[in-house]
C-alpha cells in the first residue's frame, strides 16, 4: 500500500504494523457509491486545500480549489474513479474531477 515514489516504509504486517504512517493513499467516501461515477474512490496522499478534520478526513467542497503538493510525483496525482478509471492529473485537472464526483462535499481519509 505504499507508491514506489513515497519515502515512507511499507508495512510488514497487518496486525501490529499497518497504520496511516504506512499507507501512501487516501480512501474516499464510499457510503455514497450510487450518487456518480466520477467519485474518488482513492488517491495519492499528497492532497493540498480543503479542510482537514482531526479524525484525518479532509473535506473538499465542489467550489473550492484543491490540488497536489510537490511531495510525491512532482506536482502529479492519481486519482481512482468509481467508473473503474485511473487519472493522472495535474492540479487543474484534478479541480476539473472534482466538479464531476456529483456531490457537494466530497470525504477523503488521508493517511
């Protein structure tokens, strides 16, 4: 669960190991899977904007303007779709997705 591109170290197990400081990508909200296809199902961890909650969801208003740290990739993401695509984007082009995941207030854990 770790992008060959992320510093941090892989987890070695699931029972004792496994933890956000292991995890290269975020999970998003999936309660909602009926409402588009273009929702983030998941994505690299290197999200800028939105508000971070301390229960580690970020939240991301359709209006508002997100978009990659230089982190990881260079200023590039990927992003899952839950039409079963994989973009990667820019920071424009993620702000372009982000309109389409067909809900207001979109909930992403990130690690």
């Amino acid at each position: 669960m770790i992008c060959p591109e992320d510093s941090r170290q892989a987890a070695t197990n699931f029972s004792g190991d496994f933890s956000n400081k292991t995890i290269s990508y975020f999970v998003g909200d999936v309660t909602n899977m009926d409402a588009n296809y273009g929702m983030f199902l998941s994505g690299d961890r290197n999200l800028t904007g939105g508000v971070m909650h301390a229960n580690g969801f970020l939240e991301v208003v359709t209006n508002q303007t997100i978009g990659w740290s230089s982190e990881l990739h260079n200023g590039f993401g990927n992003i899952a779709l839950a039409d079963g695509s994989v973009q990667e984007t820019i920071s424009t082009n993620l702000n372009e997705l982000l309109q389409q995941t067909g809900l207001a207030t979109n909930r992403l854990a990130i690690p």
